[in-house]
C-alpha cells in the first residue's frame, strides 16, 4: 500500500483539480496548484518505485 500512496495522492489531486476547474473556472490560480502538486506525487512514485 505504502508503494501505492503517492499514486492514489496523483489521482485524487488530479480528480480534485478537473472538477474544480470545471467548477469553479473563475479560481484558475490555486487550482492549478492542485495539478502541480499531483505531479508531483506522479513524479516521486514513479522514482521510488525504479528505485526499489
């Protein structure tokens, strides 16, 4: 599960960010902090999982 929680993490944030875009398209800024923070979580499971 631990290998997996980034990846959930990137989904949800991902989920998060194209609801509340489609939303509430007047907040663009901080949602799209939401996409940043979601690949990044993408980025880090990807390298603890070549890492291991």
């Amino acid at each position: 599960m631990r290998d997996f929680f980034f990846l959930i993490l990137a989904a949800f944030l991902f989920v998060i960010w194209i609801v509340s875009w489609l939303a509430f398209h007047v907040a663009g800024g901080l949602i799209h902090l939401l996409l940043v923070i979601a690949v990044i979580s993408l980025v880090i499971h990807f390298f603890r999982k070549a890492s291991a």
